[in-house]
C-alpha cells in the first residue's frame, strides 16, 4: 500500500521533495527522493529521532537513504548521523574540527543543557564519526535520471561550517539549515560568524533566486523576500552592510 507525505508527517513541497519538523527542538529535515537513491538532509538529535527519521524516509522513497546533507554541525542536526550506516554523508569543509575530542564534548554539552536526555546524548556522541564528504564549493550529487542537487558551502554564518542544499525543479528548493529561521529570531551562538551572515544570505538567495522555495532549519516554508528581510534585519543586529 502506497503511503502519502502527510500520512508519515512531512510536507511535499515540490515533486519528490519534501521536509518535516521534528519535535523537541522544531528542527527540520528534509528528503529529496530519487530513482533508486534518496537524500536527507540532518539527521536530527539522537540515535532514535535519526533512525525514525531514516525508517519514514524510507516508507517514501521505497528503498534506502543514499545519501546524507549535514547542513552544520549542532547537536539537533547532526547527532542522529550514525542511524544512517551505508549512506555517503556531506558536511561543508571544516566541519572536522567539531568532531575531535573537545568538539564531541562541546556537542554533548549543548545537546544535555538544551534537554536531551544524558544517556542518549553520550549513546550518540560516542559513534559521530565526521561526514566522508567535504563541500568547499559546490558539489553536484547524481541522484538518478532527471533528479540532481546541487549542495553548496555558502558560510560562514550561523556557524563556521554552513552548507545549503539546492534541489533544481519547478518550483526550486532551497534547504538552508539555521541560516534562516522562521519559528524565532536566528540563533547566534558562540560559533557564529556575524559579521559574514548576511553575505551568506546574500550567496543563498543568489543560488535559489526569486521564485525558488526556501526551508529554514526550523519554522514554516519561506520564500525570498523572507530571507532578504531576516538578512537585512542580521545587518542590522551585528552591524553590518
């Protein structure tokens, strides 16, 4: 029996593309489904939200995850990675530095003082392995006859390591991790680099354009003027053009 988006929780934004807002911490992930290959994008906060978020995924694909996007390295994005086993994973460039000792500990951290439970946060921690693939530019995924996406470094920003994933089509998807937030304000951290966010925002609207969907890590589907306000507004709070 064929399933529908709706019926596993996500939404269809475009034709074989579509996203779902994670409990907890809202964070999206999103799915690009092609033929014979599938791609997510962030694996969510814990062994068990990656694992049910690879099993729904699957349910709509029809066959494996294939590939997987890690849009920056926190814990709401990245700690359920390991759930995917088998899949070829892509972080932008740099992302390894999180990955060392100080930097699993800094993740553990975060993801404890932010209400994960301990256990699940040192179950996770404890089999991160950094992604195979690092993205410096752009880089092309083949996904299967008449379905490529196209994964670009445009930070830094929300953090030193900022990946978005272009999914070509009509319309145009964009998933933009925390680069763009519509549920709050963005989340500024201590890894944050203000004053190149808005040029990040600048490079992510040159590559989705005006009509394109744009998917924020956490929140509702937005479209380009969203972005270019919440870019505006980022100059604004940091103080730059």
């Amino acid at each position: 029996m064929t399933v529908t988006w709706e019926e596993l929780g996500w939404e269809r934004v475009a034709a074989g593309v579509g996203r779902c807002r994670l409990p907890g911490w809202d964070c999206t992930a999103g799915l690009v489904v092609g033929e014979g290959k599938a791609l997510v994008v962030d694996a969510g906060s814990s062994l068990t939200e990656g694992a049910r978020l690879r099993m729904r995924a699957e349910a709509l694909a029809g066959h494996r995850v294939t590939h997987l996007a890690l849009t920056h390295p926190h814990f709401d994005h990245v700690l359920g990675a390991a759930a995917f086993a088998g899949a070829e994973v892509y972080g932008a460039v740099g992302i390894d530095s999180v990955y060392g000792p100080h930097g699993r500990a800094a993740l553990r951290a975060d993801a404890v003082r932010h209400g994960l439970d301990a256990r699940a946060a040192d179950e996770a921690v404890d089999v991160l392995a950094p992604p195979r693939h690092h993205v410096s530019g752009e880089w092309t995924l083949d996904l299967g006859p008449g379905r490529q996406v196209l994964l670009a470094n445009v930070g830094p920003g929300h953090t030193p390591h900022d990946l978005v994933v272009l999914v070509p089509g009509s319309p145009e998807v964009v998933f933009c991790g925390d680069l763009v937030e519509e549920s709050g304000d963005p989340q500024a951290g201590p890894d944050a680099v203000p004053s190149q966010w808005p040029a990040a925002l600048d490079r992510l609207l040159a590559l989705g354009g005006e009509d394109a969907v744009y998917v924020p890590g956490h929140g509702a589907v937005v479209d380009a003027a969203f972005v270019r306000a919440q870019r505006d507004a980022l100059a604004a709070r940091f103080g730059v053009s």
